[in-house]
C-alpha cells in the first residue's frame, strides 16, 4: 500500500463534495488513518495511485491516529504496518497479509 498526504485544502478537489447525495461526489479507495491536531492535513492509503497527492515513504510526524483510536495517537511505520495487516484481515479472514503489503 502507499501512503499519501492529503491537505485540507484540497480535500473538496479530491473527494467532491461532502454530501454522498453531492453531484460533484469522487469515491476514492482509500483510508484516512490520521490527521494533525487542528485538522490541515490528513494520512491516507491506498492501493491506486494518485499523482494529486503528495506520496510520502516515511511516516511524518505531526499527525494522530485517527484509524482506531484504541491502539493510541502515535502513527509510526509500526503502526501503518499494524494498519495495512489488519485491513488484510478484513478483506480475508483467513488469509495473513502478504509481506509485500507493508508500507516501508
């Protein structure tokens, strides 16, 4: 998976609008799993590519973890590793996560 950043200020050009009845609406294949403190910038991964956003290969710090909030706020490699493993469960239950599914 890549991880991407994604500023708030372009959130409307990347999602379309914020209502799921918005005209303008974008579904994206992603998940948000963090984001700063006063909300400017948010963490995503996905599979696609995306050339509008900012491809990082390092997790920048900054942000909470906002993907389960149970396993705390630090968002490291580990914790986007821990992300991406348990995403693989979800999809298939029974089959482990590839290795090559780790972020870095």
């Amino acid at each position: 998976m890549k991880l991407y950043k994604l500023e708030a200020s372009n959130w409307r050009a990347f999602f379309g609008g914020p209502n799921i009845e918005d005209e303008d609406r974008i579904e994206r294949d992603v998940i948000t799993i963090a984001q700063t403190p006063n909300c400017d910038a948010f963490l995503l991964l996905a599979n696609d590519t995306f050339d509008e956003l900012e491809l990082l290969d390092s997790v920048p710090t900054g942000f909470d973890f906002t993907y389960c909030q149970e396993w705390g706020l630090t968002v490291d490699k580990d914790v986007v590793d821990r992300v991406i493993t348990d995403l693989g469960k979800k999809a298939d239950p029974w089959k482990p996560p590839h290795p090559s599914y780790c972020l870095i």
